[in-house]
C-alpha cells in the first residue's frame, strides 16, 4: 500500500525546515528504505572479529562507529535475525541513530541506571555492554510480550547486571521514591508518534494526526518531570524520542527547565550529521539552551530520525 503524508504533516515539516529544496529531500528520502545496521556485542566478541565472520558469508559492510556496520549488501528475507552470529548474540540489530542517546548519556561501570521504557532493549543492552556487564541497570517496561522480548534480548547477549521491571513508568517512580533509590543516569527513551521512523513504517503518515501529538506530549511531560527527582545531584537524564514533533520534544524539556530549575542542558556532540533544537514553534518561544538538544533528520544521514537532549541535575 502506497501511504502518502497528510497535508498538515507536510506543512509541518515545511515549517521546521523552512527551506524548499531541504523539504524536498526529507520527503524524497522518505519514500526509500534505509540500510539495516548492526552494533558489536563487544562482550561476547570483537567489531574486526565479527565483521570477518559476516564478510566469509558475502555480506558487504561498512563501519559507521567503531562497534557498528551498516549492511551495503542485499540480503534474504529474515536473514539478518537467523544467522548463528545472532543467535549466539555477537550483534544486535539496531538503527546507527538509535545508538545516540545511549552514547549521549555515556554510561560507565559501577553506575547505577534506569532505563524506564526499556523494550525491546535495544539500548538496554548498549548501556550494559559499555558497562563492561558492571553496576546496576533497572529496564522498565510495561506489556507483558515486550518484557518477554526484552529478557530474550538480555539473555541471548550475555546481559547479568540487568533488573527487568514490569510497571507504568509513573508508577514505578513512585515505588522507587518510597524506596528512596538514587540513580547516576537515566534514560527516558519515550514512547512516541514516531515520525521519524516513516522510512521503515509508512503506515505512520496514516495514522498521524496532531491529537496524537498532544497525547503523548502531556505523557512525557509527566514522566520525564517525575524522573528528575530519581536523579542524584550533579548526575544526568537523556531524554528521547524517534519523532520530529516539537510538542514531544522541545516543548517537553521547555516544560522540565520551567518547572525544575535546579537543572539545565548539557552541551553533547553526537558523531553524526545533526541540526540544533528549535526555539521557536507555532506561537511558543523556548529557551535559547534547547540549542544544545540534537535533531536528526532521515536525509541528512540516510538513516531514521531521532531527537537527544541531555539534562544534568545540579541539586536536591
């Protein structure tokens, strides 16, 4: 089925990127499929190692990160899942952008970590690999398959310092204050309308609408502004999302700096192409600091789309 972009949706785009030719690629882009990619388990095996192995099979790669490929060759249907390599857990597939946060939030060994939307554990599974399988991560999710997703993930990777929890995020917070847990990092990768990823999921131009939008902004709101108190001074929150809307993105940390101002953004440098946040949308002003927030957009990468931002808690 041939799914076309709303009206609104590309007037939208038109006025985020405010120039004719950059709103032409976007929707140029959007009508191909991105290249899968990969990222090295380098707890089970090394980036030279692995690509060795998949280049004895005919697969062409190309290193994008030092622990990740995209795949250049053209492969069977299903093929990228079902390779020994996988199963055993030498590589997750996962988009090069969806790699940023978990880069942006630099997790180390002996922190401890909540991941409060984690499946399907894709960056659950970056942050204990760069955690050398040390410290604590807690990944939180709520339906029961994407849990179960989750822990096959976790296994199948070698994952051990991992607490899956099964909770709505707001809830969760709640137990977890009572229990007066801290964390060093957090990650609220949030649930989102998820324009960015109209390249692999076209069906998204359906059922987009700008209802949807403000549903989600009003739910990330409230999770992202609880988590804060999770956080110990001097310690930092990535806030995500796979989307484009300013409603889900800078209005949402506009709303975390207006209401919490013992935190600010913290400058990060991502190592692909990436554009500023935005500091102004519709008839909104928003702090000249969302200048530090990262947009990425599908065309100025060949990849998906994504949004970072990186929030430092400065007190109690």
């Amino acid at each position: 089925m041939d799914y076309q972009p709303k009206p609104l949706f590309i007037k939208r785009i038109t006025a985020l990127l405010k120039d004719k030719a950059d709103t032409k690629q976007f929707f140029e882009t959007a009508k191909t499929k991105p290249k899968k990619s990969i990222r090295v388990n380098t707890l089970k095996i090394q980036p030279e190692k692995l690509k060795q192995k998949l280049e004895a099979k005919g697969w062409k790669l190309k290193q994008i990160l030092p622990n990740a490929f995209q795949i250049q060759s053209q492969l069977k249907p299903g093929e990228l899942g079902k390779t020994k390599e996988h199963l055993l857990g030498y590589y997750y597939v996962q988009e090069i952008t969806s790699m940023m946060p978990i880069l942006a939030l630099n997790p180390k060994p002996n922190n401890i970590i909540l991941d409060l939307c984690a499946a399907p554990g894709s960056k659950t599974t970056q942050t204990a690999e760069l955690m050398q399988n040390q410290g604590t991560i807690i990944a939180n999710d709520l339906t029961i398959g994407r849990i179960a997703i989750l822990s096959a993930n976790l296994e199948r990777c070698g994952i051990t310092n991992t607490i899956i929890t099964r909770h709505d995020g707001l809830q969760l917070i709640k137990i977890l204050k009572k229990l007066n847990m801290k964390f060093d990092k957090i990650l609220i990768d949030a649930p989102c309308s998820g324009e960015g990823n109209i390249r692999t999921s076209p069906k998204t131009y359906l059922e987009w609408n700008e209802n949807i939008l403000k549903k989600f902004s009003n739910k990330q709101k409230k999770l992202a502004s609880a988590s804060i108190q999770l956080l110990k001074p001097n310690s930092e929150m990535i806030y995500s999302t796979c989307t484009y809307a300013p409603e889900e993105n800078e209005e949402v940390i506009q709303y975390l700096l207006d209401n919490n101002p013992n935190i600010e953004i913290q400058e990060i440098t991502l190592p692909i192409k990436s554009r500023p946040g935005i500091t102004k949308w519709k008839n909104k002003t928003f702090s000249n600091e969302l200048k530090k927030a990262h947009r990425i957009y599908h065309h100025d990468n060949n990849m998906e789309g994504f949004f970072v931002c990186k929030i430092k808690k400065l007190s109690d």
